[in-house]
C-alpha cells in the first residue's frame, strides 16, 4: 500500500480529481470539511499497488481537526488552479505545511508532485512559471489537468503512485520521528505523573523486600 495525500487551496479541484481518477466521476463536489480517502489499485512496473488517496479541505477553518493524518504519506500533491494566481503563490505554504506536520525522514528527498488544475479555464500562470517554481524546489515533476473531463488525470496519478511506491521502498519500517511536537493527537507525556509512577514503583519494591 502507498499512501498519497493531496493539499492546495480551497476549490481548486482536490476532491474532483480523486473523484475522477478514483470512480471516474468529474461530477459536481461539495467544499471538503474534514478528510476522507479513496483507494485504488494501479500496476506499476508490473506489480499492484493498492493507492490510499487522502483528500484534505483547503478551507483553513476546516482543518481544525489537525495535520496527523499527513504520517506515514508516500507523495504529496500540491495543487492549484491555473486561473487562480492566488492558489499557485500558497503551494509554498502548503509544501511547508507538509514538511512540517508530517516530519518525513528525508525531507530534502520526500517526493512532492505538482498539479495545475482547470487548464481548460483562463490561465493566468504560465506553463513556464509553474515549472520554474518546481526546478527551484528540488525538480518536482509537474502535470496539468482538467479533472471534470479527465484530462491529464491518469498520468498525474500513475507518476504519484510511482513515486510512493519507491518512497515507501525507502523508508524504514521502524521509524520513529524524533519530534511530536507537530504531530496533533500524539501522546503527551507528563513528566510530573511519569516520576510519580516511578516513585510508586519503588515503594512497591521495598514492600517486597523481607531483609
Ligand atoms: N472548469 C473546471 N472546473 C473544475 C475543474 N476541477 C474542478 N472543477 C470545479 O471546481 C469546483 C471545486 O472543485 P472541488 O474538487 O470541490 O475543489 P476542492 O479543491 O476539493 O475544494 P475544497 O474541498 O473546498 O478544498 C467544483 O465546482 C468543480 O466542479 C476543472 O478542471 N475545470
Ligand atoms: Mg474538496
């Protein structure tokens, strides 16, 4: 299994290209609130790869149930809307938001792929723009889509699912971040209960002593 998880701006198509790619449906969405995920398997150099597609809301006010679920990805796509100079100005912000949260083990290495959405829209960031942005932030492949009639989707996601699988051939399997501090949700470990516990322990111990 490879888990991939999209991010990028409120409407810019996250949950229409899983949709697409996912169930073959560019049909009418809903504003995501929350995350949800889509699986499908793919071949990928002859072998099947189960694909766990993590859809997230750009609406920040959404994402209050916090960043966990971006542990253990394989990829991540940032995504923008061509027509919307906005969307493509924060995938700065959303690669960061990623690194940050999701605390890979080789950031400098972790595969990103980029994906400028709604091509069949008027474009304000040039082709040439978004490609320069990906050369300067470590040679991210780029595709450009229309996810309400498929176009582009499949090569977006088999290039994904290729770089998950090699990232998950990568990573070791008892890695431990050695931060939690990021992690929403992660336990908390009290220092004060901790030593108590300790304290207890010991008691009990001379308890048991006869001597
Ligand atoms: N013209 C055009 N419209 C698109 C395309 N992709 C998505 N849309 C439309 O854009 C709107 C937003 O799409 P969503 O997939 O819901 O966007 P999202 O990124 O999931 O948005 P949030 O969940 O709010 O973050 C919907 O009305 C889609 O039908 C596209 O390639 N071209
Ligand atoms: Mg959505």
């Amino acid at each position: 299994m490879a888990k991939v998880v999209l991010l990028g701006d409120i409407n810019v198509g996250k949950t229409t290209l899983i949709n697409q790619f996912a169930s073959g449906d560019g049909g009418k969405t809903q504003a995501t609130v929350g995350t949800d995920f889509k699986s499908k398997t793919i071949t990928i150099d002859g072998t099947q790869v189960n694909l766990q597609i993590w859809d997230t809301a750009g609406q920040e006010k959404h994402t209050s149930i916090g960043f966990a679920f971006y542990r253990g990805s394989n990829c991540c796509i940032l995504t923008y809307d061509v027509g919307n100079n906005e969307s493509f100005e924060r995938l700065s912000f959303w690669k960061k938001n990623f690194l940050d949260q999701a605390a890979p083990q080789n950031p400098d290495q972790f595969p990103f792929v980029v994906c400028g959405n709604k091509t069949d829209k008027e474009r304000v960031v040039a082709r040439e723009v978004a490609e320069k942005w990906c050369a300067d932030n470590g040679g991210l492949s780029y595709f450009e889509t229309v996810a309400t009639t498929n176009e582009g989707v499949n090569a977006l996601f088999m290039e994904t699912g290729k770089k998950a699988k090699a990232q998950a051939g990568k990573q070791d399997d008892d890695f431990m971040p050695t931060s939690l501090s990021g992690a929403a949700g992660a336990i908390k470990i009290d220092a004060k209960a901790e030593a108590d516990a300790e304290e207890e322990q010991k008691k009990k111990k001379k308890k048991k002593c006869k001597c």
